[in-house]
C-alpha cells in the first residue's frame, strides 16, 4: 500500500466517522458544528502522524544494523 | 464590542464562542420578592450584581432575616454535633417537607432549649451515678481493709490469751502491761477514705508522708476496671486508699492534698454493721439511678433520630433561605420602599425562561404587578459562560486553570479536546500501557454514578475528574502505540512483513553494514526490525525530532489562524493586517520552511544536511548550496522567505500603534461633537458603571506594548519550535524506560528458567510498570502537553483575562462552606 492509497483511507475513515457522530449525536447544528471539528482535528492528527512516520521510512539513509548478539 | 449577528455560512460552533450575554434589570415588587429570588436560584441562570458594594453588611435590608438564618444553621450544627456523639445518622430522604422557614425556625428553638435541658438533666443523674459507683467501690475496698485488720487484731488477741493462759514465760516483756495501758491511752485514730488516679497514687502517699512527717498510714487497693470519673467524666484507672491520721492538723493537711491530687472522699463506717447497711443502700439506688439514665437516654435517643429523619430537608431549607437572603441584600431598595431593583448578568437564551420564573413567583405569591423585565446596555465587559457537558468540562477546565477566557474570545477547547490528548500520546505512544490506561478510564466511567456521589480522596478525585480526557489520552495513546509499534517495548509485525532483509543469503554483513530495503515501506508505524538494531536509536531520533518539529509547526500556526478568527469576530481589521498576516509570514518563512525541507529530505532521500541550511540560510544567504541543494531555485526562495521575514518585524511593530492613535483621535473627535444618543438609558448605566472608552492614550505605553508583543512573538518563534521537542525527549525517555524494564527485568528472570524467580522478576516487573511507566510518566508528559498547549498554542491568540459566569444557584452552595 502507498502512500496515497493510505490516505485514502483516512479519509474515508474521517468522513464516515464525521458521518456516525452525526447521525448518532444529532443535537442541533451548532452542537453538530463541535462534533464534526473534533473529528477532523482527531483525523488530521492521526493521519500526520502516520504520514511523518511513513515518509520518514521510505527513502532510509540509515538501515538497521543488527547488533553482535543476533 | 462582540454584538455582531453571527450569520455566514455557517452556524456558530458551540464552545468556540462564550454564550452571548446581557446585563439585565429585574424590578420586583417586595412582596414577592423572596419567591422571585428562590425561583431563580432555581434556574441558576443569572448572576446578580452585588448593588449595595458600598454598605457593610449591617446596614443592608436583610441583615436580621440573615442573622436568624445564621442562628438557626448554629442550632442545626448543635444538633449534627449531638447526633455524632450518639452514633445517629442523618438519614437522606428526598421527601420535600411542607415547612416555611418560620415554623421551623420554632421548632428548632424548642428542639434545642429541649435536648439542652435533656443534657443538663442527663450529666447530672450521670454524675451522681459515677459517684454511687465509686462510693461503693470505697465501701467495698476498704470494708476489706478494715475486715482483714479486725480477724487479724481478733487472732493477735486469741494468741496473746493464750499466750497468758500458758502462764508466763521468761520472753514476755516486762513492761507489756504498761504497753496495754499506753494504747488505752492513746488518742481515737481518725481516718478518711476515697480513690485517687492510679498515676498519681505513689505521689501521693509520698506527699502524705512527708506532710505528716510520717504520721499516716496509708493503704491502698488497686480497683481492677477502670472508673468513670464524676468530674471530668473521662475513664480513668484508680486506687481506693484508706488514710489513718492522728489529730485535726493532720486531717486538714491531707484534706488539702487529696483536693490537690483530685482523689475524691466518701464518707465511711467504722462498724462492719453499718457498712453493710450502706453497701445495700448505695446499691439500690445504683440500680434506681441506672433505670432513670437509661429511659432518660432512649428519650433522646428518639428526639435524635426523630431530628435525624429531617435534618437534611432542614440544613438545606436553612441553606437555601440564607442565599435567598444574601441575594436579597444585593439588590437596592426602590425610593417608594416597593419595589425591589436587581442587576445581574443572564444569557441572552435564558431572557424567556427567566421570564417565566418571575411570571410564575408573582403568581404564586398573589402579587398584584408582574415583575418588570428589561435588558441594559452597558460596555463593561460581561462574564465568560460557555454551556459544557460532563465530557468537556474536565478540558474547559484545563483552559480555566490558565485564564478564564475573555468574553466571546476564540476558546481552545474545540481543539484542545483532540490535541491534548494526541500531544500527550505522542509522548506515551505505547499501546500496551495505553490499554491498562484505558481500563482505568474506563472503571472511573462505569462506576461513575457511584463515585460522584461518594466523597472521594483528593487524588482520586482529581483522576475521576479527568476521566475523560484519560479515555481520549489512553485511546490516542493506543493510536501512536501501533505507530511506534510498541507493546510494553515490544514490537509485532502486525500490518505485513518487515520492508528490510539481508543482502545476501549468509547474512554476512547485517552487523557491519546492514540490512537492505527490499519490500515497500512498512505500512503502517514504524517497521519492528528496528527493534533491538545498533542502528535504533539514531533512526527513532531523528525521527522523533522531525515529527515533533512538523507537529509543532502545525500547531503554532493553528494558534495563529485562530487570532485571525478572533480578529475577524471583533471586527479588528488592524489586527488581521498588522498582527496576522506578518506573524504568519514570519514563522513560515522561517520554520514553515523547515518544515518543508525535512518533507522534501524524506521524499527525495537526499544526504543535505538541514542545519547547515538552516543556518547558512542567516550566515551567507547569496553562497551556493553545493551538495546540500534538495530542489532546484532553493536558494532564491530561501532569499525570497529571508526577506520576508526581514520585513514582517518591522510589519508587526510600527504600523500598529500609529494605526490605534489614528483611530482614537478620530473616535474622540466624534464624540466631542455629537450629543449622547438616547440620552436617559445611557446616563443610567454611565452613572452604574465605569465605563471603559475614555481612557487616556498613552502612544509611548502603546508602542512599548507592541515592541513586547514583537519581540515575545519572534523570539518566541524560534524558542517555541525547539520547545516542542519536548515530544521526542519525552517519548525517547519513555521508549527507552519500558524496553529496560522488559529487557533487563522480564526477560533476565526469564533467562534463569527458575520459577521463583521469574515470579519475583514479573513482580519487579509489573511494580515498576505500573509504578514508574503508567503513574510517573503520565504525569510528567500530562505536564508538558499542558504547557504545550498553555504557551506554546495559546499565546499565539489567548488573551483569557475575562471572567467566570457564576449564577446565584442552590445547587452550588455546598461548594462554599
């Protein structure tokens, strides 16, 4: 899986968690308004997260050097 | 000011803004009031404003009406304080008790004057009963004494008898007859007999001694139980003693001192005779007396448990009516002596529900007005209130225990509810520990009903508090876990194969130059080989660093958006020009640019070293990059951010100041020549509060202002951005922390192949788990999440110098005594 294939999935993970808190916790628009930016905020996070660590892998400079012991 | 009509695309966010208020005018007629106020405290949904400042709080309206409310809560307290002693517990009922305040405040004095008189009544039968008990412990005592003195005086008589009868022998004294003339002689002993403490007791003969020098003789009895003293009614252990003296100096003397040593005297026969009369007679009234004390304690045994079975309605009846009277002294009486004015603060959504209740008290009250409802304008600033739930208070509180926001300011907590969390995972990825963390959330929640009625302990209290923001850490935590693919330090290979293999089939090399990247790059966190590699660490930090660099940009600059929200809300367009838009070229030309760079490394693979940029990027800004060139027109678009970093300083200091005296000279020129508009609301709230437009300005004090802010937000920049490496020490530590305890605790018992020990080394290993990893650590990165999020976030936009909206409620009364 790539990277954009990835983040494809995040996306869709935050658009269907947008969509749950909305059909499960409909209480008006403002209050919906909270709900859907603490989704995002949560996706965003969680997908840079993933992103930095995935990009940070993919081209290495360093390679693991097993130790003595293995 | 913040009266702008919220339309646009789309509807207010809840919690981003504070709940709009106004200052409201309440006039109530004095015959309902009481009723009005109760209601009120009902709905807790206005805060009244305290009117009468100025007066002391004897000269309000309400004083006496308070001072009886003072002295009824005095007798209630009585009363809890009677019923601890008796072991009777004020049982909770909810029952609402048709009692007005005066009934009960009758009631209550003769409950008192009643159980006082009970008291007196009961330490006085109670104090003559312990008398009883140790009069006839003396009588018993030293009816012994005398008893074993007569049958050995008798015996002594029998033998001397028959020591005569045998006819007298060489040995019997000459002067023996004299010897028995001179005892007849001798003057009546006299003697007294009483209990003295048993610590006293060796003293106390030493002192009887030498003040008679020697002239007493003193036996003492230890009395097994302990006795109730009649004077000071504590148990204490005693002794009876018998003292014999010889004349009426000696009787005074050891009157004195058995006052001194409080060894109490009873009167006492001689004759056995008489004694036996007097055992029975203290006996019978023993019981006499112990048959009053009892019915006379189930008496009030049942008074107690009748005040038990109400106490709460009463206590909070009193409460209740002492808030509605301390409100009631806030409020200013009308000239007619009608009418009552009230001044607080409301939610603008409450204006119909606190309408209601006035409706409602004036018809309960058979008032003939309605009471008058009207809003103020004022330009004072009103409180903060933002309507929270159980889930976002505890993270309101978070914002609250740095500043109470100011009134309608941006609030952090729409973010901070995810970025609290998810920063302090980033310090605590591990999803082992995060699961036990998320248990422990979860207890606090379940049993939460439970617990929040029990009294719990400060710690414990502070952790339920916060039980959800310890579910959302804990959850995160289990996210940045899997990413950092860590199980209480162990790695699986959970999303697929590890992307490295050894270069060749022997595997020769893989300790000296290492594995190669074979595969596509791990999915998802970072690859387990890592784990135990020479090459870990290196790897994990500089990783760590760029990640919290990356996180830390991103953060300030949603810091910085949200000065804009509150630029654009405020209407202050001085500040989207000359505060926003600089601040934000600034940190991106500079650590923006960072940013990119450390993308770009990691997309491209390239060997450029970023500090050296970074920092020649300031040194030698026209000089070739050479080798370390990541794109192509890098150095004229590092020329380009330098410059523009150059010029936002001098964007966000001068302008600005010039820009506000501008302003206020046009504002003051309009208004020395335009009249006051609607001349009588105005004049009535200038003459009630202060108003804040005419302030004198000082551009000296303005500049220097903003040369703080400049200098605060470009140094900031720079120290703020390493301050967020802060995420890799900590996560560094804590990776590092739990892979010791399983290397070096776990799996060195476990090397052993020894049972016991590797008990004691999964012991060792859960105690420091626990103890170290799940209770230390989450406090320490608790701690710096909070002052990410406090300095690092918030002074980008927060100014939180407002105040909290606190409405007269009577469910909140427990909170203040």
């Amino acid at each position: 899986m790539g990277f954009s294939v990835t983040t494809l999935i995040f996306v869709g993970i935050g658009i269907v968690a947008s969509l749950c808190t909305r059909i499960c916790f409909n209480r008006g628009p403002s209050a919906n308004l909270f709900h859907l930016t603490l989704v995002l905020t949560a996706t965003i996070c969680c997908w840079m997260m993933w992103a930095i660590v995935y990009l940070a892998q993919m081209k290495p400079l360093i390679v693991p050097i097993l130790s003595e012991g293995e | 000011m913040g009266e702008v009509a919220r339309g646009g695309c789309c509807p207010p966010m809840d919690l981003f803004r504070s709940e709009p208020m106004q200052l409201v005018q309440l006039i109530i007629p004095i015959e309902s009031a009481h009723r009005t106020v109760s209601y009120l405290g009902d709905l807790a949904l206005l805060q009244f404003k305290d009117l009468n400042a100025d007066k002391s709080p004897f000269q309000r309206t309400y004083a006496t009406q308070i001072k009886r409310c003072g002295e009824m809560a005095r007798r209630l307290r009585f009363f809890k304080e009677q019923m601890l002693r008796a072991g009777v517990l004020p049982k909770y009922s909810t029952t609402p008790i048709g009692v007005n305040i005066d009934d009960l405040e009758v009631k209550l004095t003769e409950i008192e004057s009643e159980l006082t008189e009970m008291n007196a009544n009961g330490e006085k039968l109670q104090r003559s009963h312990n008398e009883l008990v140790e009069y006839k412990l003396v009588l018993q005592k030293a009816g012994e004494f005398f008893h074993t003195a007569q049958s050995r005086a008798l015996e002594q008589q029998r033998e001397y008898e028959s020591r005569q009868l045998s006819g007298e022998s060489m040995e019997t004294p000459l002067l023996q007859d004299q010897e028995l003339l001179g005892d007849t002689k001798q003057v009546k002993l006299g003697f007294l007999a009483g209990l003295v403490p048993r610590e006293k007791s060796m003293v106390f003969e030493r002192i009887l001694f030498r003040a008679t020098r020697g002239n007493v003789f003193l036996r003492q009895a230890t009395v097994e139980e302990p006795v109730i003293d009649p004077v000071s009614g504590d148990k204490t252990e005693k002794n009876v003693f018998v003292v014999f003296y010889a004349g009426e100096k000696a009787k005074a003397k050891i009157l004195k001192i058995c006052d001194a040593f409080g060894a109490n005297r009873y009167p006492f026969a001689e004759e056995l005779g008489k004694q036996a009369q007097m055992i029975r007679e203290v006996s019978g009234r023993l019981v006499e007396l112990k048959t009053t004390i009892d019915a006379g304690l189930v008496h009030r045994d049942n008074l107690l448990n009748s005040i038990g079975a109400q106490f709460e309605q009463w206590d909070a009846l009193v409460r209740k009516e002492k808030s509605i009277n301390h409100t009631l002294n806030m409020l200013s009486l009308d000239v007619t002596k009608k009418c009552l004015v009230a001044e607080g603060w409301s939610p603008v959504f409450a204006t119909k529900q606190i309408q209601d209740a006035l409706q409602r008290a004036a018809l309960d009250s058979n008032s003939q007005v309605n009471a008058i409802f009207q809003v103020l304008h004022t330009r004072e600033l009103p409180p903060t209130y933002f309507r929270t739930n159980k889930f976002t208070s505890s993270y309101q509180g978070i914002i609250d225990s740095y500043g109470v926001a100011k009134y309608q300011e941006a609030n952090p907590t729409v973010y901070t509810v995810v970025t609290f969390p998810f920063l302090f995972a980033v310090m605590f990825g591990d999803w082992g520990h995060g699961i036990c963390l998320l248990l422990a959330a979860l207890y606090f929640i379940i049993r939460e009903k439970k617990l929040s009625s029990q009294k719990l302990d400060d710690i414990t209290e502070m952790t339920f508090g916060g039980r959800y923001v310890i579910l959302l850490m804990a959850l995160f935590s289990i996210y940045t876990g899997f990413i950092y693919n860590e199980f209480f330090s162990v790695p699986f290979e959970i999303f697929g194969p590890s992307a490295y293999e050894c270069r060749d089939l022997s595997c020769r090399d893989a300790t000296t130059v290492g594995l190669i990247k074979v595969r596509d790059t791990y999915p998802f966190g970072v690859d387990p080989v890592w784990h135990g590699t020479r090459s870990e660490l290196p790897f994990l930090n500089s990783l760590k660093m760029k990640m919290s660099i990356l996180l830390g940009v991103a953060q300030m600059n949603l810091g910085i958006i949200m000065s804009y929200f509150n630029a654009k809300f405020f209407r202050n367009c001085v500040n989207v020009w000359f505060q926003f838009i600089p601040q934000m070229i600034f940190l991106n030309s500079l650590f923006g640019y960072l940013s990119l760079l450390i993308i770009v490394k990691w997309c491209t693979g390239s060997q450029a070293d970023l500090y050296h940029i970074l920092i020649y990027m300031f040194l030698s800004p026209t000089d070739d990059l050479g080798e370390n060139q990541l794109f192509v027109g890098q150095k004229n678009l590092q020329l380009v951010l330098l410059l523009l970093a150059f010029v936002s300083v001098p964007w966000m200091l001068i302008p600005k100041p010039f820009i506000l005296k501008k302003q206020h000279e046009a504002r003051h020129g309009v208004e020395s020549y335009t009249p006051l508009e609607n001349t009588d609301e105005s004049l009535q709230v200038e003459s009630n509060h202060d108003s804040h437009g005419h302030e004198e300005f000082e551009f000296s004090e303005v500049f220097v202002h903003q040369l703080i802010h400049t200098i605060e937000f470009v140094l900031g920049a720079v120290s703020n951005t390493a301050s967020y490496l802060r995420l890799w020490a900590l996560s560094l530590a804590h990776s590092e922390l739990s892979s010791v305890f399983y290397e070096k605790v776990l799996m060195m018992a476990w090397g052993y192949n020894n049972v016991i020990i590797l008990i004691v080394g999964l012991i060792v290993f859960i105690f420091a788990t626990v103890g170290v990893l799940l209770v230390m650590e989450t406090l320490s990165a608790f701690l710096h999440a909070l002052r990410l999020h406090w300095v690092e976030f918030q002074n980008k936009f927060y100014e939180g110098d407002g105040y909290k909206f606190h409405p007269f409620s009577f469910s909140l009364q427990d909170d203040e005594e």
